[in-house]
C-alpha cells in the first residue's frame, strides 16, 4: 500500500526529490546503463517560492473521472492511481482536472507519479531534506493527505 | 417493477449503473438504451476519425458488463412518455415501466439549422458512432468536407479530417473561432496552427442553404454570395438536451433543472449529463454544461442519491481542453463578452504562450491557457475556491 504524505507547505523547492525520482525509475526499470526520463514530480514556482506538484493517489481521483479515455485507473493492490499508456490519447483533460498539479504530458502522454511500485518505498521522500515529502509510518496520514483531493473537488475544503 | 430506471446509457448513465451497483449490489436497475451499442467514448470519435484509436478503443465497458453488474438493459429502444403521476415510462416498442427512482441521462443532440436534416446524404452531425461511420465514408483522402460551426467539436473533427488526409474547409459564423471560450488573441493562435496545417477556415459566414449535385455531393450556399463545394457538410453548431420524454411537462427550452442532490422537480425523477440544467459556478446560473466530468461526476452523484444517499453536487465549472497539432489549448470558467461590470485582466504573451486570467470583483473566474498548461489544474481548484467563498458571502 502506499504511503506517501505531501506537505507542499514545507517544500523549498530544492529539487532533490525530482532527481531521485529520476534515478530511481531509470535503475528499477532493469537497465545497467540508465536512462533518465524525465521525472514524474514537478517543482514549480507558485507566487513567490517554489512548489512540488505530485499524485496525492486520492482515493475518488478526478484525473479518473476526467479521463475520457479509460485510461487512468485505481489499482486495488498498490492503493496508486496508474495511467495506462496504450490507452490514453493525450488530450490535457486530466492535466485541467487535478488540482494539485500532479499530470503533465509528456511524448504525448499523461505522465504522473506511479508510486514507485516495483521498488520499496518511494525514493523521493527518502530524499526530501525538510518533510515535505514523507513515507507515512501509520496509513492515517496518507489517507489524510489523500482524501484531501476529494474534499477540495466538491468545493467544501477551507 | 424494477426499482431503478435508467434512461440513457451513456457516460452519465454508467456512471449512475457503476454508483448504484456499488452502493447497493442486488438492486434492481433497468437501462434503456436507444443506442444498439455498449457504452462508448463520444469524445474519442474524432480520435477514431484522424485514425489514431480503434473501434474497440471507444468502448467503455467489457461486452459482459450488464450481467456482471446485474443489470437488466433493453437496447434499441427509446423512452417517450414519463408520466410522474403514474411513475410509470412507455417505451416505443409500447412497454410500459413502472420505478421507484427514475433517472434521465439522454444527453443531448447536434443542432441542425431549419430545412436541413442528417437524413440527407450529404448532411451529417457528429454525436454517435452512426454519426461518424457517416463522416468516415466520406473522409477519404482528396475529399473535401466542410465543417460547420467553430466550437470545440467542430475544431477537433476538422483536425482530425485534416489528419486523415480530407480538404477541410471550417465556416465559423462568429468573428473568430471557438467564440465561447476563448478570446480573439487565443482563438487566433489556434487558428494559425490549424491553418498552417491545411485546414482553410472562413470566419463571419454562415450556410444559406444545400444544393445535393448529381454525383452525390452538394454545393454550400453562404450568406456573403458564394458557394463551396463539398462531399458532406457536418454541422457542429451546438447541441440541444434531449428532454423529450419528459417534454409535455417542460415549459422551458433548455434542459432539466436539478438541485444539488441531483433530482428534478418531479417527484423520484433525477437527472445527469448533458441533459441536466445544473448550477454553474462562475456563472452563477443555472445551465447545461455539457461535458464529458460533469457527466461522470454527475452520474455518479444521482446513482447514490437515488439509493438514499445524501451526496450533495459542488457544482459545476464550465472547461475545455483542446490539442491542435501538438497545441494544447485550455479555456476553463467564464471570458466576458462585453466590458461591463467590474472585470480585470491579467495577459502574459511569450511567443507561442498566452496566459490569460480574467478576474471579477478581484476573484479569479476565468483562465485562458495557450502553447503551456501545467498550471491548468492549479488555476481550476483556485477558480472553484474563489467561487465557493464568494457564494458563501
Ligand atoms: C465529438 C465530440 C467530442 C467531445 N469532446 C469532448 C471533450 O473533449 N471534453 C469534454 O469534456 N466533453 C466532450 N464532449 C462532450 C461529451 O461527450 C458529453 O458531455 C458526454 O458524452 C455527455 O454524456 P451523457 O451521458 O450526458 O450523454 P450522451 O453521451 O449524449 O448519451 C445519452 C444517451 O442517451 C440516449 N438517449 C437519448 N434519448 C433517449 C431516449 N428517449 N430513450 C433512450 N435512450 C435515449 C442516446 O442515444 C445516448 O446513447 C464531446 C462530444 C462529442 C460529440
């Protein structure tokens, strides 16, 4: 199950989270000689400072409902949010749709964090230097942090 | 007597099915269908048309979807009467079907302009799979198609036409294209991208009337004088909610308004998608926006509140998202038509980049996003924020 809590107040845009992600899914992928796609988190300037924008994997996922080709997905097992390459057409509707900024295309497709499945915790929070990002010890907290996503969509989040 | 009537099996209809069925697992739920298919992807059509989707791309669920959900579904036939009185639905095979809660998620039809009909082999709108085989028989390449209508339907079926390989002509009777939802500088932009890929496109002209040739093409008479030539002509001016069923009862012409809960006025009658008039928060009106997350989102809420409970709907939030070319394009909430009333903007330009913000009484209501849009998501949850607190004040 994952259990990545976000804070983004607490981000200081450092960008280590990023390069983690990047390295992590270019060694777990199998290779020998990686090769660095672009990272599935993003550090964006809002106002003033710098944001990470990342899949909050929000239990209701409005990417999902906003997908008008099937192509995102809960997956039970993992509790992540998943983009199925083959079937999405690339159309920004779940980049408009996710509040927290977490799509973007990338070669013409949806590109979001996967939650690092196939490796044992996420790299990113192992990385992060101020808590901005953390693997959660009691689940709470990251159903906390994602029925978030749910509260702010039907408009009665302050 | 099934408990739960459906009428209309499409995105709003499964929607409610998928709610209901998770809700309450052996409810009793009967689905009336017009459509002789499974529920497909409307939006994918013209992805389907530029050749870049298959057939089976299009369908929303697995073909042995009603019998896992338990489902009873009659396809092929259409509701004409409710009599809300009675609670009771006469299909046009002459079956009657009583309910306990009904909902209506009939979506809406492609406006045709009077003395034209899709009966005629040159006319055609794009809205069902029939639609498209219609469009796809003529779009071969070296034909020539014209385009009615420049809102985001007609941009993206002239794109794909375009793709696969047709001469497509657009003739948009507002001053520039996709009027609706974007101002002239951005709709410009797109314009100049879908130019530069072979699309011709006539802005301030409209059709006067359809001359069929012999060889089965037809000639567009235009209301500036001049004629154009074509195989087919698709009519993309819009659409109307498809409230039949329902219309003895309807004064109004618009579709069926429903408060947060998703019911109508009629007793145990709800409505979802196209075909429901729902608070619009930018605008702060009620209206049809009709698009494909109202729809699901929608749907979803009426299937819980049909089985008692209490989901209440946050509104909705006029959007679009379009891909010309490789050019992403987002409009989301409301752009002023005229400059009155209290109204600020806020304009970035940078080449192939346009970002426009457009605030009201110092509340964001609007954005306009060309060429980049990463941050779409972002100015979204902002515009229903702000719209949530100015609601509540
Ligand atoms: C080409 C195209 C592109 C689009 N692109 C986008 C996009 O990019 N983004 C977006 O958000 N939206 C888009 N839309 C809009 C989106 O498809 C609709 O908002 C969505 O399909 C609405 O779903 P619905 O279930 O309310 O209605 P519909 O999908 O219209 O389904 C209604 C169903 O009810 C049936 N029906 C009608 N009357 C009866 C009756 N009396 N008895 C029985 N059955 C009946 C109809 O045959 C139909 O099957 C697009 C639409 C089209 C046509």
């Amino acid at each position: 199950m994952l259990t990545l809590k976000v804070d983004p107040v607490k981000c200081d845009g450092c960008g280590r989270c990023a390069v983690a992600c990047q390295v992590g899914h270019a060694f777990s992928s199998g290779g020998r000689l990686p090769v660095f796609a672009a990272p599935l988190l993003w550090i964006r300037q809002s106002g003033d400072s710098k944001r990470i924008e990342i899949c909050r994997h929000c239990e209701t996922p409005v990417c999902a409902d906003a997908c008008v080709a099937g192509a995102i997905y809960c997956d039970a097992g993992s509790g992540t949010v998943q983009v199925c390459a083959d079937k999405c057409i690339g159309c920004y509707s779940c980049v408009m749709d996710c509040p927290f900024g977490a799509l973007c295309l990338q070669e013409g497709l949806a590109a979001k964090c996967d939650g690092c499945r196939d490796i044992n915790g996420p790299l990113c929070a192992k990385h992060c230097p101020t808590g901005a990002l953390q693997t959660a010890a009691d689940s709470r907290a990251a159903a906390a942090s994602r029925r978030r996503g749910r509260l702010l969509l039907t408009g009665r989040a302050r | 007597m099934s408990k739960y009537l459906i009428i209309g099996y499409s995105t709003a209809g499964l929607s409610a099915v998928r709610a209901l069925t998770e809700y309450e697992p052996r409810a009793s739920i009967t689905v009336i269908s017009a459509e002789r298919h499974l529920p497909y992807s409307r939006v994918l059509l013209t992805h389907f048309i530029a050749g870049k989707v298959q057939r089976r791309d299009l369908d929303l669920v697995v073909p042995d979807f009603s019998q896992q959900a338990g489902i009873t579904l009659l396809q092929g036939v259409r509701a004409v009467h409710i009599d809300p009185g009675e609670k009771r639905v006469m299909l046009d095979n002459g079956e009657r079907l009583s309910y306990r809660a009904l909902l209506l998620s009939t979506g809406s039809s492609p406006i045709f302009p009077e003395g034209l009909t899709p009966s005629d082999p040159c006319v055609a709108g794009l809205r069902s799979l029939e639609d498209c085989e219609k469009i796809m028989r003529h779009a071969v390449p070296g034909a020539a198609v014209a385009v009615i209508g420049g809102g985001p339907v007609g941009v993206k079926l002239a794109c794909a036409l375009r793709e696969a390989g047709v001469s497509v002509h657009m003739l948009v009777s507002s001053p520039h294209l996709l009027s609706q939802v974007a101002d002239e500088e951005a709709a410009g932009m797109v314009r100049k991208r879908m130019e530069a890929c072979g699309i011709n496109i006539l802005t301030g002209v409209d059709v006067s009337g359809l001359e069929p040739d012999s060889d089965g093409a037809a000639t567009l008479m235009l209301n500036d004088g001049t004629e154009l030539a074509c195989s087919l002509a698709v009519f993309c001016k819009g659409v109307r909610p498809n409230t039949e069923p329902l219309q003895v009862l309807q004064t109004r012409g618009g579709g069926i308004r429903v408060d947060k809960f998703m019911r109508s006025v009629f007793e145990d009658i709800y409505a979802a998608g196209d075909v429901a008039e729902t608070f619009e928060i930018t605008r702060r009106q009620y209206c049809t926006a009709a698009i494909w997350p109202h729809a699901v989102r929608q749907g979803r809420l009426a299937g819980l509140n049909m089985a008692g409970c209490e989901a209440p709907y946050g509104g909705s939030l006029f959007r679009n998202a379009l891909e010309v070319f490789g050019l992403p394009f987002i409009s989301i909430g409301i752009h002023p038509v005229s400059s009155c009333g209290n109204w600020d903007m806020e304009i970035c330009r940078d080449g192939l980049v346009y970002r426009k913000l457009i605030y009201r009484e110092n509340s964001l209501v609007g954005a306009q996003l060309v060429g980049r849009v990463e941050e779409a998501g972002a100015l979204q949850a902002e515009i229903r924020r702000c719209a949530v607190q100015d609601l509540d004040e």
